[in-house]
C-alpha cells in the first residue's frame, strides 16, 4: 500500500510540472526577474503538494467507495452517495487549486510580460496544431499512395485442351 501512494505521489508531482508547462512557455523564463522567479517556484511548489495530497485524498476516497460497492449484495445506498459528493467536492477543490495557482502566477507577472506569454502560448498553440494536422490520422498511412501495395493476381494456368 505505501509503495502504491509512493507511485501516485511521483505521478502527481509529475501532472502538477505538467500544468505548469502548459500555462507558461519555457521561453517566459528570460522575461521574469530573480525575484520572480523565486516566487513563481515557491508557488508552484506549494501547488504541487496541494495537488499531490487533494489526488491522494481523492484516491482513498474512490477506493472506499469500492469497498463499499463490494461489501455487501446489497450496500447503503446514503453511505455511497456521501463517498460520491466526498469525491465530487475533493475534485471540485483541486480544479479551484489549480485556477488559483494561475491567477497567483499572473499577479507576479508584469502587463507587460503577460502580454509576450500570451503571446509566446499562441505560437506554441499554433506549432502544435500543426504538427497534429501533418501527422496521419489513425489508420489513414494505409490509404495514401506510397503505402499501397500493388494487388498481383495470380494467373491461373491455362490448361490445355484434349
């Protein structure tokens, strides 16, 4: 069971750097002072545990409600819909965590320097788009030419004639 919560725990940390990622482009390093910097990596810390002990809290929970569903034929239907609206309140709880990470990281940042990352996203946005619509969707390789392969047909031998 630790080496579980210990697995999920590095996955969160992991997911947490990735939302990060998302809302704020490498390249918006070089715009931010060293005191930005520092206050951006203490937010994001932060953010990261919230993240880490709400999934964690969200984890258990759904695995009581398993237990619940599997103790008995027929289980108590109040007791479930409580671990439901528990569950529901826990991941209702780390959205708001995560939109007010990005509100906090904003209000460090200069208009100036939120107008370049706005911009800086939008590029990134647009190279990824692009990169997706020149990739070959699922299946499709098979159908452009350079993949056909040419159907041979055997030809039946002619059998001569008595």
């Amino acid at each position: 069971m630790k080496k579980a919560i210990g697995i999920l725990a590095l996955l969160m940390v992991f997911a947490a750097g990735s939302v990060f990622a998302q809302d704020f482009p490498k390249e918006a390093i070089n715009l931010l002072n060293a005191d930005q910097k520092a206050k951006i990596e203490k937010l994001r810390t932060d953010f990261q545990k919230q993240q880490i002990e709400q999934r964690a809290q969200i984890r258990i929970a759904q695995l009581d409600l398993k237990e619940m569903l599997r103790s008995s034929r027929v289980p108590d239907i109040s007791k479930m819909d409580k671990e439901q609206a528990k569950i529901s309140r826990l991941k209702s709880r780390l959205a708001a965590n995560r939109l007010h990470f990005l509100i906090n990281v904003r209000k460090v940042l200069t208009d100036q320097q939120w107008q370049k990352i706005r911009e800086l996203r939008g590029k990134l946005r647009a190279e990824r788009m692009k990169r997706r619509m020149e990739r070959p969707m699922r299946g499709e390789r098979f159908h452009r030419p350079e993949f056909k392969r040419e159907h041979h047909r055997m030809k039946m031998p002619v059998m001569p004639e008595k």
